[in-house]
C-alpha cells in the first residue's frame, strides 16, 4: 500500500520499519527534522487551512507585502526569548534567509564606486553559501574575498569597503563569533540562524545594525522558505526591500500564513515548551555524542565553554546544530573518506574554506538518522581503538 510516512535512506516497508543493512547514513544537509514529533503533538494547533479565494492578490489591504500580525509576532518571539533587541528597527522578510544575504549584501555595498568592489568576507570555517552566492551574483560592485583574518590588519589604512558575514554561533564549528574587522570600511551582517536556545544560552539580546534569522531553525521549517531581518538603519532597510521587490516581490502569502501560524504556537501558553523540547533533544544529542567520541583519539570535537543563558536562567553547555568532526591521526587528512568507509556521510573542510581533516556532522536530523549515526560513530571509534 501507500507509505503513511517518508521514509529516511536507510529505512523502507510501509511504515518505514524495515532497516537497510550497510546503508550509509546521510548527515550532510542540516535538514531540521528533530523538530518533527513537537509539531506532531501540536498537530491541530499548528495546522493551516487555505481556501481556494483567500489571499489572491499581491499586495495586502495597506499595499506592502509584508503581514504586519506576522511581524508583530516575530517582535513578540524575540522580546521572549531576549536573543535580539527589535525596538526602533526595521522587519523585512525574505524566502529563508538564503534571500536575505544577498539583499544585506546589496544594500550594503550601494554607496561603493564600481572601480573598487566591496569584498565580502567571513571567518573560516564559514557556511560555503557566503562564497558560492556572492560569485554566484557576480557583481562588479562586490566580490567575495575569502577569510576575515587574512584581512584583519590591512583596515585602516586602505580604502576598500568590507562586508562581513558574522555568524553566530558559527555553521560548521558551533563558535560564537564576533566581529573580527572594525572601522568605517567595515559593515557586518549578523546571521543568526542559530542564536536560539535549542542551540546555545542566549547570553544577552544582540543589537546589530543588520541582524539574520530563518524560520528553519527555530521551528525546523525549512521547506517553508521564510527568513527575516532586523535592521536599524532606513536607507540599509530601504535597498533590502528594493532586492526583495525586484528579485520575487515579496514572500508567498502561504508562506506568511504559515510562519504566523506556527510562531502563535510557539507563543502559546507559557512560551517555552518548543524551546524546552528543543533544547532536551540536543541537550541528550551532545551527551551521548561527547560520551562516544571521549573514548577516542582519533577523532575529536572542540571542548565550547557554558555560559549563562539569561533565557532559560541556567548555566548551559552549547549543543550546536553541527559536529565539528576532527581527524587527529596524520594519515586522516581526507576525514570525510575515513567517515565515509565507516558510512557515514558527512561534508568535508574544504567546503568551509578549511582543511579536509575536518568533517561536518548534521546532529539536527530525525531521530533515525541520529542513532544510525551514533551506533556508526560508536563502531568506528571502537575499531580504531582495537587498532591503536
Ligand atoms: N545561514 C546559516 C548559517 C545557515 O546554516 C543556513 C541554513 N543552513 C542559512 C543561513 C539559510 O537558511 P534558510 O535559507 O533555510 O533560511
């Protein structure tokens, strides 16, 4: 009959039950799916029904293209959670934030004289779509210029203008970056896709002139292409709607409906319980993972310090969405084909801008996927051990 459920890779049979043996786990992408089970509880809450007339048009009745509840709502979601400060700022939304770097991007190298393009940078390891989008782009009022560091001592005596993705915490490596170039040439885009409790203490609300976050990694929504920026300055505020209005007009009304949707649950009574099973997941995730991998020397995982979460009001260890996976033994350089042999699939440094004796692990998969991959982790790490 018809599968009631999508089955993951390594599962199959009607209900997905039957494994398949020798099956590489794939933890590539970081599809959000352990998010899956809460919105199953809050099936009928989160639901949404859209009729055959409804929202037809354009624009909505004040002729934007932004639903002025929904940005209500994300002023209410971060107010909150106290992981950025809203008030007296801009809201503008975008298909996931992927849309949003650009329009950042864009807006903020306006001002540039096409004879020196602003060049775009990040720290390394830096999430890879910074890079491929902006040459993707090709502009010739931007350019994207690879790592921060290599650029850190030459700001203030030249007159090139820098964009700098800062990412916090950081995709791959869980850090939680700050802004490494200062002075009038350098202008910063926070993407905060990640500075939710599930994924780190909420230290104090972040105050920056362009902030980033997504939809797809607060509620696990990511099939539903929504992102927002928060930002301070009118005119930053003004080109970023100029690129959205030329690029697509705006975010799908269904796309909006929804987000409002599930952020009301999110809101709902005592405005925690999302965040509460959220944080349980990775909290046991990372448990488990740091248990398997301190047995071993041959591959380890960077020790992120606890901080106080001022959300949560608890002294917390940071579970980010990813494992930054290290291969320490010298013949490893291609960490990716050592995991890879034990099937498990990862992506390699080199798509971070850093050595290939790194590995990115997605910890925010289904459950299926995470206790594949923990019972790989385990066998590979106890092989290598019965080697050494
Ligand atoms: N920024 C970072 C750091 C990310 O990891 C991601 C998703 N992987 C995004 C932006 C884009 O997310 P989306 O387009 O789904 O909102």
């Amino acid at each position: 009959g018809t599968p009631i459920c999508e089955c993951n890779a390594c599962f199959t049979g009607p209900d997905c039950s039957l494994f398949k043996p020798n099956c590489a786990v794939d933890v590539d992408s970081g599809n959000p799916m352990f998010l899956e089970p809460f919105w199953k509880q809050n099936a009928g809450s989160s639901g949404v029904m859209v009729a055959g007339w409804h929202r037809m048009g354009y624009e909505f009745e004040d002729g934007t293209l932004i639903s002025k509840q929904l940005k209500n709502v994300i002023h209410k979601l971060h107010d909150t959670v106290g992981n950025a400060n809203t008030s007296n700022k801009y809201i503008l939304f975008g298909a996931g934030s992927t849309q949003l770097l650009n329009a950042a991007v864009y807006a903020l190298s306006h001002h540039t004289p096409y004879s020196s393009p602003t060049k775009v940078v990040a720290s390394a390891p830096y999430y890879p779509v910074y890079k491929s989008q902006t040459e993707l782009l090709d502009s010739k009022k931007y350019k994207f210029s690879g790592d921060t560091s290599s650029w850190k001592n030459k700001t203030r005596s030249r007159t090139t203008n820098f964009i700098e993705f800062v990412t916090c915490p950081n995709n791959p490596d869980g850090h939680l970056n700050k802004a490494v170039l200062q002075g009038k040439f350098a202008r910063h885009v926070y993407d905060l896709a990640y500075y939710w409790p599930h994924y780190t203490a909420i230290p104090s609300p972040m105050d920056e002139d362009v902030m980033l976050f997504t939809l797809s990694k607060l509620t696990g929504h990511a099939g539903s292409r929504f992102g927002w920026a928060i930002v301070k300055d009118k005119d930053v505020y003004d080109r970023m709607v100029e690129y959205i209005d030329l690029n697509t007009y705006g975010v799908p009304r269904e796309t909006q409906l929804r987000a409002l949707k599930l952020l009301n649950v999110v809101l709902q009574g005592d405005r925690r319980e999302m965040f509460r099973f959220a944080h349980t997941i990775m909290k046991t995730r990372w448990e488990k993972l740091a248990e398997i991998l301190s047995t071993s020397k041959r591959f380890s995982i960077e020790q992120l310090p606890s901080q106080h979460c001022a959300f949560s009001k608890q002294v917390r260890p940071p579970s980010p969405a990813f494992a930054w996976l290290k291969c320490e033994a010298e013949e490893d350089e291609e960490c990716h084909n050592v995991l890879r042999k034990a099937d498990i699939i990862g992506r390699k440094g080199a798509a971070f801008g850093v050595e290939n004796r790194y590995v990115r692990l997605s910890v925010v998969n289904s459950r299926d996927d995470f206790d594949l991959l923990l019972q790989r982790l385990q066998d590979l790490v106890s092989k290598h051990r019965s080697i050494v």
